[in-house]
C-alpha cells in the first residue's frame, strides 16, 4: 500500500515535466475534422504542382527501363542522388520486397521524400503541405501514357499517429532485424531524430562515412553480438558492395550527412505541422494560443538545437552530398548559413534550423508564429533566461539573430531595432 502510494506520488510528480516536454504530448491530434479536414482538403504542395504541370503538359516525365519515374521524378523535384540512404529492415509499405539484399532507397530534399524498393511496384512520395502536414502518394513504376501521384490514405495508418507525432508526418526509426530484415522483437526500437545519440541510431540501415560507433550495417544476431565486442567493427564503411548487388539502386552509398539531415528534418517537419495544427484547433475551440506555452518551449528547443546528442567523433560522408545540401544556402553579408555543417562536436555551425526559411514555418496561424518569433527574439538577444536555453552561448545566439536579421523575410519590426 505505502510502496504504491509512493509510486503514484512519483508519477504525479513527474507530470509537469513530462507535459513540458512536447513529445510528452504526441497523442494524435484530430486532423481529419474542422478546422484542418486534412483528408477531404486538397494540398498546396509540390507534388500538387508537379502534378499539375504533366496534366498541363508542361512537364513529361521520362520512363527508365530499369528505374521506371524514379530518375525524371527526382530530377523534377530537384531532389540529389547522393541523398540516397539505404534500410532494410522490413518496416515500411512494401515489407515483402525489402531485405538486406534489396534495401528500400529513400532520397529527399527541404519539402519531399522518395521512396524507392528494386523490384516493387510503387514509389512512395511524401511531400510538405504548409497547413497539412506530411501529404503521402505513391506512383506506379510501370510505363503509363501520364504517370500520376495518387493520394493515399492507406499510409496514415503508420504515418498519421504516435510515431510522427500525433499529426501526418514522417518517421524514421532504428530498427534492429535479423538475417531476413525482420524485427528482432526483443531488441528497442527507437523513433530517431536529432537528439539520439549517435550509438543508438541507424539499426536496419546500411551507412557509409565515418564516425564515432553506430548500429547501421549490423545484419543479424550474430552482428549484433560483435557489436557488443567491438562497436566500431562494422561502423566506417566507405563501400556497400559487400553486403548486395549495388547495380539494383541508382546509386551507391547511404550517406551519413545525409542521414544527419534528415533525422534533424524529418522531425522539425513534425514538429511544424504539430503546432501548426494544434494552434489552429485551439483557435477554432478557444480564440487563443495561451494554454500552447510547454508546446512552444519544445518547439523552440528543437529549433535551436539545444537537446542535440553530441557528436563522440567527428562525421564525414559524401562530399556530393555536402555539396548538394550548401547549393542553396541562404547567406547573410559575413557569408555564413544556416546550412553550413559543422560535423565535429555538433551538426551545424549555427544553432537554428534551416526550415526557419520554408513556407510550412511561415505558414503557420499567425498568433503561434508571433508567439514563437517573440519568444525566439528574447533568447537571441538574451532577454529570456529560462534555463531551457541556458545552453545556447552567447557567441551562437549573436550569430544567429545577425543571421536571421539579415536573410529571415517578413520579420516583426521590432527585430530590425
Ligand atoms: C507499415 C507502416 C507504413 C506504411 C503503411 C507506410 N509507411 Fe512510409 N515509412 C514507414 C517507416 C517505418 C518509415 C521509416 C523508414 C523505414 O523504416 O523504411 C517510412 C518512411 C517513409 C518515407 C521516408 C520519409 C518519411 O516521410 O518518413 C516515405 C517517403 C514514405 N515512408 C512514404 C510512404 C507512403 C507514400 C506510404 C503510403 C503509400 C507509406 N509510406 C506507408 C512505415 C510505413
């Protein structure tokens, strides 16, 4: 009696802290209803618009013998090939196709997603809506006279709950599986975003480039038991031809920046759409944002970078990539960038994410963003002390409030002062 009277005590305790957190609030939000209707809604997103284009017959997209759309769809999102990383753990749509020797590929850039699996009928497209969220479509990879991305609810059932918190999203998970790719059910499945450390990232992925220990190209009980050994064994690969037939896949490596990237990305999309929807249900309940407080520290947390897992070693992967990824850095007169790595204690050289430039951020219902913009404001000029963001150093919060000063649009004009 008094032991379970103290574990309650306990649990009661814990609370505030865990609502402060966001990912403490990550139930799924009621997307399909007033005022979002995500499902009934058409979205304003680049597929939309690609999509429109081949209807209009401005653009065609060229079929490949062996890749079918995949080439001319990437080309027409300007989406890089050296962002191609590789998973093989049987967690995704087309389960039956993926496999150690034939890992699904997925590419993407700032605002969509490409899934591609040798030998499987579809690609799978997940895209960025500013008000939606994650929007989700598959395309067949058969030669038709005018291929089509086509809406699909199906993907929600993983895509549109707890595992991208609680609004349409994208996921990216750690996965440990065996020989066949399946779950190894009594290894941890980990959701993977900018703060997992290091060594608990990458389980069912092959990942090429060096750095400190990691679970990618582990294949297998066996490789998980070497591991325990000896963490660095298979960590460093610089070639995958060991593991499958890379002729199947439009190019080689699983690059490890690109992974950064994504995992940083994936999740800031989520976090975006969450807020974004959520604010505009408390509009629509309410009038206001005020009961939003714990969800915007959060958000802001993560914009900044402030729970980022440290880097134990220094990364480098495909220069291709890094040099894809800077093309179109935003730059301010000192000629720095949200978008410049910095790859030896931490990703970038600037704490603040580069999706602080896109559309969904500003996008979102006015009285959130004014709340984040002000709130985000007090931080970089030191204003706000709360120890949340006690981390951010003097040094990095002058850099970024110059940086956005001069490159951010449609700031507040109390920024400018
Ligand atoms: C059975 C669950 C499941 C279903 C259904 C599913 N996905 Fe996924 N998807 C995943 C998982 C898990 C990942 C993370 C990578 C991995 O494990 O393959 C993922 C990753 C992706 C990615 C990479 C970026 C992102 O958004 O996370 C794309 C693109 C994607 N899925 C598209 C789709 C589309 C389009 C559909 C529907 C046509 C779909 N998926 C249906 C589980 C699923």
């Amino acid at each position: 009696m008094g032991k379970n009277y103290t574990v309650f005590a306990l649990a009661l305790l814990s609370l505030p802290l865990a609502a402060e957190d966001f990912q403490g609030s990550d139930h799924p939000l009621e997307y399909d209803q007033e005022p979002i209707k995500y499902s009934e809604t058409q979205p304003n997103d680049p597929v939309a618009a690609l999509q429109a284009k081949i209807l209009s017959g401005e653009v065609s997209l060229a079929w490949d013998e062996k890749f079918g759309y995949l080439p001319a769809v990437l080309d027409a999102f300007k989406v890089p090939r050296s962002s191609q990383m590789l998973v093989f753990s049987k967690s995704s749509l087309q389960r039956k196709n993926i496999s150690p020797d034939n890992p699904r590929a997925i590419f993407f850039n700032d605002d969509v997603y490409i899934g591609y699996v040798p030998g499987a009928p579809l690609m799978e497209i997940s895209a960025v809506d500013p008000v939606l969220g994650g929007t989700f479509y598959s395309m067949e990879l058969e030669k038709v006279r005018k291929p089509k991305f086509v809406r699909s609810s199906e993907c929600l059932s993983c895509h549109g709950g707890q595992r991208s918190l609680g609004v349409p999203g994208h996921i990216l998970r750690s996965v440990p599986t065996d020989e066949a790719g399946e779950l190894l059910t009594q290894e941890e499945v980990r959701d993977i975003n900018h703060c997992t450390p290091i060594a608990d990232r990458w389980a069912g992925w092959y990942v090429t480039g060096k750095s400190s220990a990691h679970r990618g190209n582990l294949i297998g009980e066996k490789d998980l038991a070497i591991y325990k050994d000896d963490p660095l064994a298979k960590a460093n690969a610089s070639d995958l031809s060991a593991y499958f037939d890379q002729s199947k896949h439009l190019t080689t490596g699983s690059d490890i920046v690109a992974f950064m990237v994504l995992e940083h990305q994936a999740h800031m999309h989520n976090y975006i759409a969450r807020l974004n929807i959520d604010a505009r249900q408390m509009l629509a309940a309410y009038g206001h944002v005020r009961y939003m407080r714990s969800q915007v520290n959060a958000f802001l947390r993560y914009l900044l970078f402030t729970e980022e897992a440290p880097l134990p070693s220094p990364i480098s992967g495909d220069p291709a990539y890094v040099q894809a990824f800077t093309a179109t850095a935003i730059r301010d007169s000192k000629g720095r960038s949200l978008r410049d790595f910095d790859l030896q204690t931490r990703m970038f050289k600037y704490p603040c994410s580069f999706l602080i430039y896109t559309q969904s951020f500003d996008a979102m219902a006015e009285p959130i963003k004014a709340v984040i913009l002000q709130k985000l404001f007090d931080i970089l000029t030191g204003k706000e002390t709360d120890a949340q963001f006690a981390k951010i150093t003097a040094e990095d919060r002058l850099a970024v409030l110059e940086l956005l000063r001069e490159t951010k649009k449609n700031l507040p004009d109390y920024w400018r002062n």
